[in-house]
C-alpha cells in the first residue's frame, strides 16, 4: 500500500512537469483548413520531424486568409503564413511581426487554347478572372508589366473579373472566361485539365528590375515571441526545410498526400507537385532581400496607399534578421 501512494504521488509530481515540457515546446501554427501548407505539416507529422527538432506542433485550421491574421493578432496562435506586405505593413505601425520565407510559387496566366489568345494584347476587350481582387499582388505586377513593356493598362485593355478562385476555376472550365490569372495552385489544376498558361507571374520580374526569386508567402510570427523561443522557432523551421526536401525528393510522398490534395486525376497530382517543388525556398541572402524591396516599389506604385498604407519602402525587418538559410548561387 505504501509503494502504491509513493507511486501515486510520483506520477502527480511528474505529470505536471510534463505537461509543463510539452507546452514550453509547442508551437501553434495556424492555416487556412483546405490549404496546401496543410501538406507540408502533414509531412512534419508523418515523419515525426517536429519531435525529431524538438517541438510539439499543434496545426489551428482556420476559415481565410483574413481570420490567420486576426488569429496571430489576438494570441490564438503562434505562426501564420502570409504575405511579406502584410508584415511590413504591421512593422510601419509598430506591430513586431517578421517574415521567413516559405514559397516563391506564384500563379499564371492560364487561358483557354480555343480562344485565340496569344499574348497580352489579345486579352483586349475579353473577360479576365482575377483571384484575390483588384489589389492582388501577381494582378498587379501583370498590370505593371504590360504598362512598361507594352504600354497599356490590362485592367483598362480586359474587363476584369473578380471572384473566389474556386469559382474562377469553375467558369474558366466551363468557358466563360477565356483567361484566369489565378493562384499557384489553382493555375496548376487549370493546366492538368487543359487550359494553357500564357505567362508565369515569374517571369515578369526580370523586366520589372527584380532579378532573383522573391517568396510571396512565408512563416509569419512576433519577433519578440521568436526572440523568447527560440529552440522552438528554429526546431519549427528545421522541420519544416526537412519535410521540404521529402516533397522535393519523393513522389511516393506525394501519393500519399493525395487524399489531403483532393486531386482527381493523375495528371492533376503532378501538376500540383511539379508546381509545389517549383516553388521550394532554399535560399535566401542579401541580394533577394534587395529584389523584395524592388517588388515593393513596383507593388506600391501600382497599388497606392490602398495596398502599402503611407510606406514609402519595406520596413525595416520585414524579412527575419536570423534566417534559416544560405545566400542563393548567383
């Protein structure tokens, strides 16, 4: 009877501290619910790659791209994936976000092969889906783009067409819109069904003085918070640069995340993961740094205040001054 109290109270001593362990080690990242960073985590979990770096990583599904960012703003959660001018946007109010960068996938221009459309200027007068709205970065830096290089506003040339992605999909594979400039992976389903891109948003950024590969979203956290955990940020990112070099290596690995994907057919699977390891980060050094800022230039002349506020350049540490990677090969 005496071994048996001893024994009680032992495990009421020690299960405190446990917990104690487990929450001092836990990051909470939160992410749209059917979103394709669900892949990654997913990748983390099976692999075991967050205990492996010494992290308990709990993944907050979420609504919209909106309720992530109100989520990391009240506290519900530690990390987001957004855009880098969101957080310099916070950063110019005070607010101590930061940013590492987690994809330069971007979307493309697909269009229907029966409608004729062969370059930009053959968009004029037909409807044009856009994902995201009239500010929509990749919107914005086409309409940058034809106005420097052909001398025309797209948005004044087309009749643009704003709506869900989802919806953008929908109509562009019924034909009622000839031409989708939609997200990454929405591009890439469009392409597995037919569709053809006419331009990647990529490749628009040589002619817009921005020469290295810019990540458009990335891990989103405080920088006081990372600063006070820091074996956990870094374990958290040392999973997830792991679980990339699973996606970017296995295509067994992706099979098995096809229920996750959603995916119909074959050739829609290998279109997302060809689209995905595109976009893999692996570097990040002062020259990309310098791109961003030429981004935000070209952004913010063509969005206006609407989309940058008063900012007249990107904040000082939008970009995590402890970043996890190595200068890109020139």
């Amino acid at each position: 009877m005496q071994h048996l109290v001893a024994g009680s109270i032992i495990i009421v001593l020690c299960a405190p501290a446990i917990l104690c362990a487990e929450q001092a080690n836990m990051i909470r990242v939160g992410v749209l619910k059917f979103g394709t960073v669900n892949w990654e985590l997913d990748t983390i979990r099976q692999h075991g790659l967050d205990g492996k770096a010494g992290i308990n990583l709990e993944v907050v599904p979420l609504a919209s791209k909106s309720s992530t960012q109100v989520a990391i703003q009240g506290g519900a959660v530690d990390v987001i994936v957004t855009d880098w001018l969101w957080v310099s946007r916070q950063r110019a109010a005070g607010r101590d976000y930061t940013f590492v960068p987690y994809s330069t996938a971007a979307g493309s221009l697909m269009v229907d092969p029966d409608a004729g459309i062969k370059t930009l200027t053959d968009l004029r007068g037909k409807r044009v889906g856009v994902a995201g709205g009239p500010l929509d970065k990749s919107w914005l830096l086409l309409r940058a783009y034809a106005k420097q290089e052909l001398d025309f506003d797209i948005a004044s040339l087309s009749k643009p067409a704003y709506a869900a992605p989802p919806l953008l999909n929908e109509l562009a594979l019924r034909k009622d819109l000839p031409a989708v400039l939609n997200f990454w992976h929405y591009s890439a389903r469009l392409k597995a069904a037919g569709m053809q891109p006419l331009i990647n948003v990529k490749e628009l950024f040589p002619a817009l003085g921005v020469d290295r590969p810019v990540p458009l979203i990335g891990w989103v956290f405080r920088e006081d918070w990372a600063n006070k955990h820091r074996h956990v940020i870094d374990g958290f990112l040392q999973a997830s640069l792991a679980s990339k070099e699973i996606l970017l290596s296995s295509d067994e690995e992706w099979e098995r995340l096809r229920p996750l994907m959603k995916v119909k057919t074959d050739q829609a699977l290998i279109s997302l993961r060809d689209a995905h390891r595109a976009g893999i980060q692996r570097c990040f050094g002062t020259e990309e740094l310098e791109a961003a800022k030429n981004m935000f230039a070209v952004l913010a002349e063509t969005g206006g205040e609407a989309l940058v506020g008063k900012q007249q350049s990107l904040s000082e540490g939008t970009f995590w001054r402890s970043m996890p990677f190595n200068p890109c090969p020139k």
